[in-house]
C-alpha cells in the first residue's frame, strides 16, 4: 500500500507496510525521527493533526467473472471512510472491531482501487474519568500516560484480507464438550 497518493498532500506518495501505521512509514523513509530516543517523540506529534490516506490497487487476475469479494479489515487504528473505486463503501469508528464488507457490486473491470481515509484521531479519548461514557474505542495509552510518551497511532494494525470465492462461508460454530468423572470426554453438538 501507499500512504498520501493525493496529488495536493503535504507528503508525498510513500510505501507503508500492512500491518503498521502512519508513524513507521514515515520514519522509514525519513520524515520522522525515531520517537523513542531522547525528546523527539514531540517532532512527532503533528502526525497525528492531519488526515492520512492508504491506497492500494487490486491486481485484476485477482477475481474472476462472477465471483464474490469480501474485504477483511481485522484493524483498523483510528476513525475514518474506507472507498472502494471511489465509492465510501463504510466509515469506520472503532480501533478494536473488525470491518467485513461484500465488494462484490462495487467491482470493476480493471483498476479497482481501495482507498482508507483516516480523519483527525478523537482528543478526547486519552482523559481519565470518561471510561463509563467510551463508545469508540482506541488504545487510550497512546495519548501519554506516566509509562509512554505521546505518540497516537494511526494506520492499519492488524492485516486486510481479501476473500475471493463462490461466497459460501461458514457463519457460526459452537463446539460443546462434555467431561466425565472417568476421564473421557465428547463433542456434542
């Protein structure tokens, strides 16, 4: 993926790894200094102001006619809109929950391309006191804690999947055991 493919960015077009965030895209390629030595985790903070965007291109032999796509986004390290060919196909407000979409109508011959957008991260989120009222959720930690510096990720935490297929899946299993004194046990079902 790429990280600010938008021609009118302040930062150009540079490489990101999924999974990873903003922060380490940008001191692998320099424009960052490394946050965890001396005071330099405030040179940092200004990431954290400005809307990023991920982009990637989906390689065409990747689906075939008639079959079904299904976006897999296990985390998703902010608040934001996920496009796909232009289109906002979800918004996303949650740190911690997967996003599962069907892409399937959104498809198109050739040059589809997925786009994250992440917004401004919430400033609220790192007071004490407001854990009963959280809704979104986001590692609080990040915005300084006695044990941290302040440095509040943005990015792709977790990987995103792209199933491809007849869109058959498995919803819900339950598997029960069921122990014995006798030290045998059974799968019920």
């Amino acid at each position: 993926m790429e990280i600010g493919a938008s021609p009118s960015a302040d930062i150009p077009s540079i490489p990101a790894q999924v999974p990873g965030s903003v922060q380490l895209a940008l001191l692998d390629v320099g424009l960052i200094p490394d946050w965890k030595h001396g005071t330099n985790s405030r040179l940092c903070e200004w990431v954290e102001n400005r809307h990023w965007v991920y982009e990637a291109i989906i390689p065409d032999e990747w689906v075939q006619s008639g079959q079904k796509l299904r976006l897999r986004c296990l985390g998703l390290d902010g608040f934001g809109s996920l496009f796909f060919n232009g289109v906002e196909v979800t918004q996303f407000r949650n740190s911690h929950l997967p996003v599962v979409l069907d892409l399937t109508e959104h498809w198109i011959a050739t040059g589809n391309c997925l786009r994250f957008v992440f917004e401004d991260i919430p400033r609220w989120l790192g007071q004490f006191g407001y854990t009963s009222r959280m809704t979104e959720w986001k590692t609080r930690f990040n915005y300084t804690w006695d044990w941290t510096v302040r440095l509040v990720q943005i990015g792709i935490h977790e990987p995103v999947l792209l199933d491809v297929g007849d869109g058959v899946e498995l919803g819900h299993l339950w598997v029960h055991t069921q122990g014995h004194r006798c030290r045998k046990a059974a799968l019920c079902d």
